[in-house]
C-alpha cells in the first residue's frame, strides 16, 4: 500500500496541472494556506472544510484548471484515507478497550504506587509515554487528567510540576511516534520504512520527553504556581468496574503492535532479501494493519473480557471508538487532499529547485516548513501532512535511515509553539484552569522545546546513520 501511495506521487509530480512559474506557485501557496488559516481562525470553518476550499484557493492562484484541481484534491483524500483511515479506527478502537476496561487506569495506579515524591514527575512521563501509544492527543489528555489533578492534589505538588511531563509524554508520542496519523501519513507520502522510523522515533522521544517533560516542569512551576481546579476532576472509567485487567498483560497488550512492527524492521534489517521465507513472513506479521489488528483482537480477551465485559459490552465499546474519529479521519483525509494539489501543482519540484543554492539539510530545510505551516493553522495533522507532501521529492535519493529521520523532522517542526489557533491550546488551557498568559509560558514554551530538541537530535543522528 505504501509502496503505491508513493508510485502515484510520484506519477502525478512528474505531470504537473499547472506551468506556472515559481513566483506564482509560491504566491498560490501562501494564498492557500492564508485562506485556511483564516477560515479556521476567524470565521471558525471546520478544519475539513477549510483545507477543500484552501485547496481550490492553491489551483486558483496556480493557474489550474478547477477539474484537475477537484481530481489531485480528491485523488490525494482517497489515498490518505486509503492508507492511514483503517490505522486510525484500529487505535481508535484500542485505545477505547483501554480506556473502558480500566486497563489505563491499571497502568497509572500501579507505577504511580511504586514511584517516590522525587521520581514522580519521571512517572508521570512514563504513564503518558506508554498510555500514549495507541490513542490520541485528547483522548489521552481526558485520560491523564484525572490522574493528574489527583496526584497533584494529594501529594501537594505544583500542577505544572505533574502536569508538564504527562502532557510532554502524550505530545512527543502524537508528533513522532507512529501509529498516530500524522507520522503515519508522513511515512506514506515520503516512503519511509515504518519500523526503521519507528525505532528512530523511540530514540528522538526518549530525551526529548525528558527534556520537554521532568526537566522543563521545573521551571514551568515557578513560573505558573497553580492549585488543580476541584470542579474538573471527572470520575475514572475503573471506578465503576469490579475488576480490572493485570498491569503485564496491559502493558503487553499497549506495546503489542510496535513489538511486531519492530520486528519487521529487525528481519528487514538481518535477512535484506525480499525473496526469503522469514523476510515474507514478518512483511505480513509487522505491516501497520496486521500489527494493529491483532492488538485489537487480543485486547478484546486481554482487556475487554478481563474487566468482565460481555461479547455484547466490547461490541458496544468497538462501536462508540469509531464515531468520535469521524472528524479526524476527515481533517487527515482533506489535509492528503492540500498536499496532493501542492505537489500536482509542481509545488514540490520547485522547492527542489529553489532549495539546490541553499546550503541548507532536507532536514532542517522539512522541519523548517513543518515549523511555518503549524503556526499558520494550528494543527499538528495538517502541518505535517502538508510538510511532507512539500519535501517528498527530497526523499528519493536518501537511505532509509534518512527518510525516517526526515518524517521525524516534520514530526518535530509540527509541534512548535501551540498558540491561540490550536484546539489542544484551549484544552489544556480549560483542563488546568489556566488563563491565556499561563498557558502560553507552559504548554506553548512546552511544545517548542519538544519541536527544537526533536530536530537537534534528528540531525545529530543524521551525522551518524
């Protein structure tokens, strides 16, 4: 599947819809993205439907013709969804069983009893790091939160000083860590290899977390000395439940999919021979699909049955996952749609050209844009889907190291500085009690140290890979 996204990118690129010289073209992008960026802020569109109309905008000003603009705009939706739609309603659906079956709960309680006053702020980014796997950025935000406000007020602690690591946990897993939407569009659009970018990812998060997370919440908390506000402790999906699964097999089950998908890229690695039995075997064991499937299939008895849930209880859970990521799957799937236009367009092939008298890496030069395209519409999603449709033709003479590392610098420049215009900006904003001026010197200055320290470790690994 990956491998055909790629081929039609490349096929469309190598037939632009439009002539039009660089100024032009440059001009047509920043109408468009400004037309996005403006529906969203000013006039509160839909995401989903401010990318159609920025899209149209980017023909437009290109010199497109409107049918061939509709056809790159729809060929790009259908392949994104194509591509990452059935992932994202397969995490939807696990991290649901997690969250129900009080398997989150389990992993909270358990490390958060064996962690000291001292290590409790490196608790709190391990429980985000591991709860954060499979779910999303706000799913896991509603899940931390009560955890959060109750350590926080029980053992007498900053909020910030609990509060930043979770919230730097969830973030760096969201921007860089697939199976999350946006490094799993950004691996099919430049033709990463999943399980390489997946363990590169690991390495990136690791001390970006602890940077972003333990370390930054220290200062976060002399600066915003805050209480947990009491009206926004909401009640724990366990506290209702007369039993709960096992902290092992939780975890185990949490991890299943990225241990396969790992895998894969382990015999990838060892065998490097696509004709080889093993090699066959595990392209099937550890493709994103498979991988994600089993974890739900297996969490359904793991999770489901171990909370004692009925086949008719875990059915009802599979079902209520997916309407809620109804809208994500749009807003994935019309920002593939801006990014297949940018690149029919021949968007793609002139930053090539522009970019060849810049002595300036594809790294930086794809963080740089992500960076750009975050702070003009707020979405980590759309900067990343957008970013990578942008510099995929800088992919195709690299190694597979380094077009992990690229996705994972678009990873890291999507996440810069959240401000006013990004819906995670306010949730953390209601869910602290926090004003605008608190929010931006903790979560936004969060966001940015996450996104440099990202970048600064992907190019000191592409000096060594």
């Amino acid at each position: 599947m990956t491998h055909l996204s790629v081929e039609m990118l490349a096929a469309d690129a190598a037939e632009p819809i439009t002539t039009a010289g660089h100024a032009q073209l440059g001009i047509a992008v920043l109408a468009g993205i400004a037309v996005i960026v403006l529906l969203i802020t000013k006039f509160k569109l839909h995401a989903f439907l401010s990318l159609i109309i920025g899209s149209l905008v980017l023909g437009a000003v290109a010199g497109a013709p409107l049918d061939k603009t509709v056809t790159s705009f729809s060929a790009g939706l259908g392949t994104t969804v194509a591509g990452t739609g059935v992932l994202i309603a397969l995490g939807a659906v696990l991290g649901r069983l997690l969250a129900d079956s009080g398997g989150a709960d389990q992993i909270v309680d358990t490390i958060l009893a064996k962690a000291g006053r001292k290590a409790m702020p490196w608790a709190m980014v391990l429980i985000a790091g591991i709860v954060g796997l499979p779910i999303f950025f706000e799913v896991g935000i509603v899940l931390l939160i009560p955890v959060v406000l109750l350590v926080a007020k029980r053992g007498n602690f900053s909020l910030m000083r609990i509060g930043i690591p979770a919230l730097a946990g969830l973030s760096v897993m969201h921007g860089l860590i697939p199976p999350h939407p946006g490094p799993l569009v950004a691996i099919d659009a430049v033709g990463a290899n999943l399980g390489v970018t997946l363990a590169l990812g690991v390495v990136v998060a690791i001390p970006t977390a602890i940077i972003a997370g333990p370390v930054f919440s220290r200062y976060a908390a002399r600066w915003v000395d805050i209480q947990p506000p009491e009206n926004l402790v909401p009640e724990r999906a366990s506290d209702d439940l007369a039993k709960r699964p096992g902290f092992g097999i939780t975890v185990a089950t949490v991890l299943l999919p990225v241990v396969m998908m790992l895998a894969k890229a382990l015999v990838d690695i060892v065998v490097d021979n696509p004709g080889h039995q093993v090699q066959k075997v595990f392209d099937v064991i550890g493709s994103p699909l498979i991988a994600l499937l089993t974890a739900v299939i297996v969490a359904m008895f793991t999770l489901g049955r171990a909370a004692g849930f009925t086949r008719g209880r875990i059915a009802a859970t599979v079902e209520k996952s997916l309407g809620p990521i109804a809208g994500v799957l749009l807003i994935v799937g019309a920002g593939g749609g801006f990014k297949q236009t940018l690149v029919d367009a021949g968007v793609g092939q002139m930053i090539m050209d522009v970019s060849k008298g810049w002595h300036l890496s594809a790294l930086l030069l794809a963080w740089l844009i992500a960076v750009t395209i975050r702070l003009a519409t707020g979405s980590a999603t759309v900067a990343t889907i957008s970013a990578a449709g942008l510099v995929a033709p800088l992919a195709a003479e690299m190694s597979t190291p380094h077009a992990a590392l690229l996705v994972l610098a678009i990873g890291s420049g999507s996440l810069f500085f959240s401000h006013v215009n990004d819906a995670g900006f306010w949730l953390v904003k209601e869910y602290f009690g926090m004003d605008v001026g608190q929010t931006l010197k903790t979560w936004s200055v969060m966001e940015t140290l996450i996104s440099v320290v990202g970048i600064v470790c992907v190019l000191l690994l592409s000096l060594v890979l």
